[in-house]
C-alpha cells in the first residue's frame, strides 16, 4: 500500500504541475501591434476608387489656387502646343530646376536657375558648353555632380537627334536622369501617367495610409511608388504630382503640418486617428529612423608654386595656360586669375586648400 501511494502521489503532483504551467500559458498577453502598416502588410494597401477621385478633385483644385509662382513653372505651364520645339523648351526647364532643386532649397534655385535659362536657353546651347563654364555658373549650389550630368545629359540628347526622350523608359537613359526626375520631365512636359516620389509624397501617402514602416526600406518606397501611381490623374498628371509636392512642401510639413487647412484631411488616416487617441501624432508618420552615421571624406590637396630657376623656365600661352619646360619636357597647367578662381565650382575640400594658401600668402606678404 505504502508503495502504491508512493507511486500514485508523484503522478498527480506531475498532473497539477502540467496543468498549472498550462494555465499560466493561456493568461499570457500578446504583445500589441504597432499601429499603421508595417513592411508585412504594405503590400496590401490600396486607395478605393472613391479615394481617389476625391483626392484628386480636392488636390488639382488646391493646387490651382495656391501654388507657387515659379519661374520653371512658367515655361512648363505654358499654352498648350503640337511645337516639338517648345515641347523640348519645357522638358528642359523641367530637367534643369529638378535637378537643381535636389538637396537645395527653392528660394535659392530660383536666381540659379534664371541665370543658367538666360545663358543657356535650349538643350542644344548647353551642350556647346564646356565644364570650366557650367562649374562657373553652379558655383554656391554644391554637389557639382549634378552640374556635370546636365551638361553630359545635354551633350548625349544632342548626338542622338537633339530631340528629348518622350517616355519614363528612354528617359532613364539620358546621364544623370533617375526614376523621379524621369517621372517628372514624363509627366509634366509630356503629360505621362506616371508618378513621382520624393521626400514630401512619401510623407503626404504615408500620413494618408498611416504607414509605419521604414520610409527608408527599398520595399516601402517601391510600395510607395505604387500607392502614387494610383493616384496620378489622367488627364493632369503633370499639375497632380506637383500638387502632391506642394502640399508635402508648404502644408503636410515634417514637423507643423497644418492640417487645418489641408484639402485632403477627410482623406488622412493619420489625422483621424488622432481623434481617436490622444497619444497619436500626425507628426508620428513617416516612421522616424535613426540618421546615418556621417561620413567623413579625406582629400589631398598639393599646391604647387612656380618659380624660375636654372631647372626650368615659365611661360605663358595665347590660350593662358602655363608651360614649365624642364629636362623631363614640356608640363602645361591650367592658369586662371584670383578672381576667376574664386569663382569656379571648386570641392569643399579644395576651396578650403585654396582659401588657406591665399591667408599663407597674405601673412607671409605683411611680414616682408
């Protein structure tokens, strides 16, 4: 008996342990989902037909009214022609301001932008240009990379007929040309049904759908493309994406949207919600990430000063270049004036050379 109870008692005591670790299994909370479309589910968002048409409507109607009177705009909203010259005139300007205005703010592309239209007017007058030219005239607006692909984008247009890339696809060939410029200079001057997605429309769509998930992942953007391209209206393409960048640019702002007088608020996921909960934040769309730790570039830099002496002599040529001529030949350098220097479009790092080597040469100058 003793040996039978020894056997039974273990059993039940397992049996009560099992049940309690079971019970305590079942109370456990599952953690809550973030709120907003994840990665996960972006993919199946889409705006209803009802959506956007009124999106649409209120959008064009907003924009026709309140955007802003800029000189590109100008050109591009110009009388409607069958002029295939006219027709490249705007894709031109189109090509030119969206180009400048990456990573620089409007106000200061506006005199840039007048001054480069004033000397080169067509995509043909650019393509005559040299480098030393267009680097003169983009001097102050940085990232020099850009000024380099219009002219070698020009230059290309020019050799293969003269005539602009009509579709998105051809587009995408011309040097320098990326899928939002492409779907700008599309849509705009040859009124394409194609979208566009920079900065403000990732911001505008993901307050619209309340999407959470990193504005930063190649699958959300791709997404993102998507969603706008719903949204591109037919018969204005051109006046719609502007408008949707209009808005991102002066009402659906990162940090003080004003909502209040945004024409689509009916419309925006992010905003009800804020009536619903009081913790929500329109601000809180897009996700916020982590910036990207900054990158610190080197350069090298050597400053070369000439002087005569029994190794060489210095000379100079109609064309205003330097000769040195030494036992090893004949070395030509590129000889510009002070002025003239200062205002080449020179790199952060050599300008910093070159204003050091002036402050040298003036302190060592007061000494004598």
């Amino acid at each position: 008996m003793k040996k039978e109870a020894s056997n039974t008692t273990p059993a039940i005591a397992d049996t009560i342990t099992k049940s309690k670790k079971r019970t305590r299994k079942a109370c456990q909370l599952k953690p809550k989902p973030e709120p907003g479309f994840t990665i996960g589910d972006i993919e199946d968002i889409q705006f209803r037909e009802d959506e956007v048409a009124d999106i649409r409507s209120s959008l064009l109607k907003w924009y026709d009214i309140n955007h802003r009177d800029l000189p590109w705009r100008r050109i591009s909203e110009g009388e409607a022609t069958d002029d295939d010259d006219e027709i490249d005139r705007k894709a031109y300007a189109v090509w030119v301001s969206e180009i400048m205005l990456q990573q620089t703010r409007v106000q200061t592309v506006i005199s840039y932008f007048n001054r480069w239209m004033d000397k080169w007017p067509t995509v043909h007058h650019l393509a005559q240009a040299c480098i030393e030219e267009v680097n003169e005239v983009w001097a102050g607006l940085g990232y020099y990379r850009r000024a380099r692909f219009l002219l070698e984008g020009a230059k290309m247009v020019v050799e293969e007929g003269g005539k602009f890339p009509r579709s998105v696809s051809d587009l995408r060939k011309v040097k320098g040309i990326g899928d939002y410029t492409a779907g700008a200079i599309a849509s705009i001057a040859f009124k394409e049904t194609v979208p566009v997605v920079d900065g403000n429309v990732i911001r505008v769509i993901a307050r619209l759908k309340t999407i959470s998930a990193n504005p930063k992942d190649k699958a959300t953007i791709k997404n993102i493309w998507r969603l706008a391209g719903q949204l591109v209206d037919n018969h204005r393409p051109g006046d719609f994406n502007q408008a949707v960048m209009e808005l991102g640019a002066t009402l659906c702002t990162p940090l003080s949207p004003s909502c209040s007088s945004c024409p689509v608020s009916t419309q925006c996921s992010a905003l009800l919600k804020t009536k619903h909960d009081s913790s929500a934040l329109v601000t809180d769309y897009p996700t916020k990430v982590a910036k990207v730790k900054q990158r610190h570039d080197y350069s090298a830099v050597t400053v070369v000063e000439i002087l005569e002496s029994e190794q060489g002599t210095v000379s100079t040529s109609d064309s205003g270049n330097l000769h040195r001529k030494n036992n090893k030949g004949l070395m030509t350098f590129k000889y510009v004036d002070t002025k003239t220097l200062a205002t080449m479009g020179l790199s952060s790092g050599v300008r910093k050379a070159y204003n050091m080597v002036q402050k040298f040469r003036q302190s060592r100058s007061s000494l004598v």
